[in-house]
C-alpha cells in the first residue's frame, strides 16, 4: 500500500470511531499523521462532501467504514457481536487485536457507557509489539521462536507498567515461552495509561490464530483479586468457544 493510501485510511479509521464527532486537531492525532498532513487530508474530504462540520466545530463523517478482519470461515458480525456481550455483562471495554508485523493492530473496540476509564485504543490503533503486556506474549506465543529470532530485533523488548524497562533476550523469551497460548492472560497491574487488559487467543479449526479477544479495565484495586480474574476468564472463554464454534467448514 502507498503511504498516501494508508495515511487516507488512518484519517478514515479516525473519523469512523466516534458518534459525537471530533475536533480536527483530535482527528489527526488519533490519526498519528503530521498536522499539515492530516489538515490537507480533512480539507479534501470535506470539498467531497465526504466529511462536514457539527456543533462547536466537530467534524462529522458522512460516510460508512468499518475495518473488518478477514477470516475465512468466520463471520465478521460474530466477533462483534462477541465484543458487546462481554462489554455489556463486564461493564468493560472489549477489543478485536491483531498481530500484524511487528505491530498490534485494533479491530473492534465496544466500550461500555459506564466503564471507569476511557481507552486511548480505537479501531485502526496500532503499537508495538515489542512491549510484553499480555496481548503481545500471548500473539508472539504462536510464533516459532526462530521466526523470532530472525525477523525480530531481539534487543528491543521492554516490560509493561509505568516503570518500563528494556529485557535482553533471553528474559523475553523466557516471558514469551512461558505463556499457554490456550489460556488468557493478563497483567494486574496494568500499562502506563492505567489500562488492565485480559486477553484470550481466537483459532481456526486448523489451530492458527486468527486473532485476540481482550476484556480491557482500569487497573484498580479489586477487593477479590482470584475471584475477579476468574470471573473475567469464564466470560472470556464462554465468548472464545462461541466464537471458534462459529467457523463454517470450506466448501
């Protein structure tokens, strides 16, 4: 793809999320695109008729676009559907994540009205993969370790949390073989944004990943750790087997 092209879908991605609209400046921050980039990208969609202005100046999308991760066998709706029945029964934000390069990419995020905190993450948001919170152990699980080894920059792993701090290989490694990919995993004590996330692997009948399925809170206290875990886990794996039970079979 072009670099015109995807700095076209980043604003797209951007302006599709909320329903309230956003601020130009919000958009192309959300995009990740230089300002004078972003502002000449907006301009052009507005003379299109693509995009126009609200109350209080907030730019409106009048168009449909949906990111949609494509599985053979797998119906889109069914993990969307997936995402806002644990957002409704956790009172939590549920995401969609992909591996993709050496990036996580966000699919679907469903956030719940009255979650405790609102997430920076949004359907098109990508990150690096080299920070070993829970959804990237548990993507890089289902990877050889010799695919990481040589298309991977193996000195550029880092812990999660706000006190981050660089691993050498070997501590990564031991971090990522440690995981069971059939399992969920989580960190209790959340990222630098003050984000918990759970996350649970989404296979093919053949046993490939297709994609994660995160319940994502804030990283507060809870007054029963075991119990609250627990109880995330149960909703998680009642969704991941609805899921994967979901795949029809090649024609």
């Amino acid at each position: 793809m072009s670099g015109a092209s995807s700095r076209v879908i980043a604003i797209l991605d951007a302006l599709s999320t909320p329903d309230g609209g956003l601020t130009a400046q919000e958009v192309v921050e959300r995009a990740g695109l230089p300002a004078s980039t972003g502002y000449r990208i907006l301009t052009e969609l507005q003379e299109l008729g693509l995009v126009h202005r609200g109350a209080e100046r907030r730019l409106i999308a009048n168009f449909s676009f949906q990111r949609r991760l494509h599985c053979p066998g797998l119906e889109p709706e069914v993990l969307a559907q997936a995402c806002a029945k644990l957002s409704a029964d956790l009172t939590a934000a549920a995401e969609v994540v992909v591996l993709s390069g050496h990036n996580m990419l966000w699919h679907i995020v469903e956030q719940h009205p009255e979650q405790a905190i609102r997430l920076r993450a949004f359907p098109g948001f990508m990150r690096g993969a080299y920070e070993l919170d829970s959804i990237s152990r548990l993507a890089l699980a289902h990877r050889p370790v010799e695919t990481l080894e040589k298309s991977w920059d193996t000195g550029a792993f880092y812990t999660a949390g706000v006190d981050r701090q660089s691993l050498d290989w070997a501590e990564a490694r031991a971090m990522i073989a440690a995981v069971d990919p059939a399992d969920m995993q989580y960190d209790m004590m959340g990222n630098a944004k003050g984000i918990r996330r759970y996350c649970v692997a989404i296979h093919a009948p053949g046993g490939d990943m297709v994609c994660l399925l995160t319940v994502a809170e804030a990283a507060t206290p809870v007054r029963d750790e075991a119990q609250h875990v627990a109880n995330v886990r149960a909703h998680l794996m009642a969704r991941k087997t609805t899921i994967e039970s979901a795949f029809t079979k090649p024609a």
